[in-house]
C-alpha cells in the first residue's frame, strides 16, 4: 500500500501495489475529546498539521513516520506505536476501518477492550495489508502544551542512555531523547510534553541527574537526528549495548517506555547497513529503512490462514442476520 508522503515502492512479487492517495480526508478532528477521524491514504504531517490547528497534537515520532501516510504508519512495523504518559506505549489507533480480502468492511469500535471482545485492529495493525487493508482509522490525540526542555553533561554515551533508561524506570520517561557526542563530551539533552506535567517531570528528573545544563537544550532536543542513522525498535538492554560502542555517534530517542524505545542509531565511520548489522547483533529491530528490515514470517507461516477463514465466515454470518 502507498498513500501521501510515502516512498515510491514496486508491486511485490506475485502481488499488487494499492494506491491509497486519494484517501486523504481528516474527516474529523474533535479537540474536546482528543479524537480525530482520518483516512489512511493522508500524510501524517498533514494530521499533525491539522491537530495543531485544534490545539493537539499527535506527540514525538519517528522521522520515517512523520514524513510517511496514516496507513503506512499503522499497517508497518511500528503498528502506529508511541509513547504515553506513565512510562508505557501502546498504538494511536483506536478503532479500525479495514477492507477484507473477499469485499467486507470490518469496522472496531472505539470501546474499552473488556466490552468488545478480542481485539480484531491487531490483524491489521503491522499487518502490511496482508489479511486487510486500513482505509479509516480514529486516533487518539494529546494536549499540545509548550514542552520542558534540560541537558545534562554525560562522561559518555552509554551512560547517557543508561541514566534515561532509568528515568524510564522511575516512570519519568521523557517524550523525546538526544544523546550526542560533543566536542569535550557527550550531551544527553530531554524534553517533557504535557499541559501540567512537563516541568515536574523535567524537575524530579534534575533531582535523579543532578544540576542540568544552564543552555537552551531546546534546539539539541528538535534537531534532526542523522541522516546516516538507522531506526530501530530496541529494549534499553540493547541500546545500552550499542551506546558502549566505541564509535557511537548520536542516539536519537522516541516513544520511550519502561522497557524501550524507538530510536535512529548512527555510528561514526559506518552507514546505514553496517548500523543495521549492529543493531540487529544486539537482538534490537530494524524499522527503517525498508530495504534493511529483517524479512518476517508470513501470515500463513504463523497459522493465520485458519483465522482469517473464521473471520470471513463471522462477517458474513452477521450480514445475512
């Protein structure tokens, strides 16, 4: 599937390339309960554009899922995961709107999970429009509220990582990390999103990390993580790992939780694959780019073919009801 933003891809072998660029309406965007209704073919930059527009805003993402569409976004390999409040993460969906493979529309609905049963959005969520392909789906939108910014001075990046990592721990997790090394050091520079919150946290963390940084740590937090970098999907374990590198550069941090984070790894004298290669000896994730993804099973190989039966069989037999 491609929609707006996304690269241009070839047609899989033996399969087909959907374009979904004309599914890109923000069909609704409602401030007051924090919910906006989008088609996936829509470009995430444009949501965000148009969350801020509401006063919200859809927090810190992956460089590669911002300037990518809604669809690839929820349908890739980070099944539209982010950080949330209370050191967790979890998908940005809510509900799904899906096309099945024989013509049936199977629509979830925004509901607590104990009311609804088993949650269906899970085989369309990474699925890569394998089983089914999203065509709407309802997001969950934070408070846009100015940010907490600090910067401390690290010996090293390790440990850097290793001091967010445990700020992580202590349910501190900042919405976006930078560990850079700097000329006499290494900068690890934080921010805190949220209308009341921001600044406590950034507080209690001074209190965990001693005296912070008297700088403006804003631009080190937003500048844009390495070109030369690859994003990854990692525990703190392995990230702690790479951060012992000798010649680890800069360590770009998102959707942090108590077990992980998001993160776009660059090495100092090494590209993207060599990066890729270190990564995934750690047991971390590649995310992107797409060309370096570990090929994963398929959907038949992990015995989805008898589900996908029952749940063809399910729609139907509740349409002729």
């Amino acid at each position: 599937m491609r929609g707006n933003g996304d690269a241009p891809v070839e047609p899989p072998a033996n399969g087909a390339l959907l374009e979904l660029v004309a599914l890109d309406r923000v069909a609704s965007m409602d401030s007051a309960t924090g919910i906006a209704r989008v088609e996936a073919g829509c470009s995430v930059a444009a949501l965000e554009t148009a969350a801020r527009r509401a006063g919200a805003t859809l927090g810190p993402l992956l460089p590669s899922v911002r300037a990518g569409s809604v669809g690839a976004w929820l349908a890739g390999p980070t099944r539209g995961d982010r950080g949330i409040p209370g050191a967790r993460r979890e998908t940005a969906a809510l509900s799904l709107a899906a096309v099945l493979a024989d013509g049936h529309l199977a629509e979830s609905r925004a509901a607590p999970r104990s009311a609804t049963g088993p949650d269906l959005d899970h085989l369309a969520l990474g699925g890569a429009g394998r089983l089914c392909v999203i065509a709407t789906a309802w997001i969950r939108l934070f408070p846009a509220a100015p940010p907490a910014y600090a910067a401390w001075h690290m010996p090293d990046v390790a440990t850097g990582v290793a001091a967010i990592a445990q700020l992580c721990r202590d349910r501190l997790a900042p919405a976006r990390g930078m560990v850079r090394v700097r000329e006499g050091g290494v900068l690890a520079a934080m921010s805190w999103e949220g209308p009341e919150s921001a600044r406590i946290f950034r507080d209690r963390a001074t209190r965990r990390l001693g005296e912070r940084l008297a700088i403006d740590a804003g631009p080190e937090v937003r500048a844009p993580a390495s070109a030369r970098g690859v994003e990854i999907d990692a525990r703190w374990e392995s990230l702690e790992q790479l951060a012992r590198r000798a010649d680890v550069a800069e360590i770009a941090l998102y959707g942090m939780h108590a077990g992980g984070a998001f993160a776009v790894l660059s090495l100092a004298s090494l590209g993207v694959e060599q990066c890729a290669e270190a990564a995934r000896a750690t047991g971390a994730t590649v995310v992107a780019p797409r060309r370096l993804r570990a090929a994963a099973p398929s959907w038949a190989e992990m015995g989805a073919g008898a589900i996908w039966t029952r749940l063809v069989a399910a729609l139907g037999a509740e349409e002729a009801a």
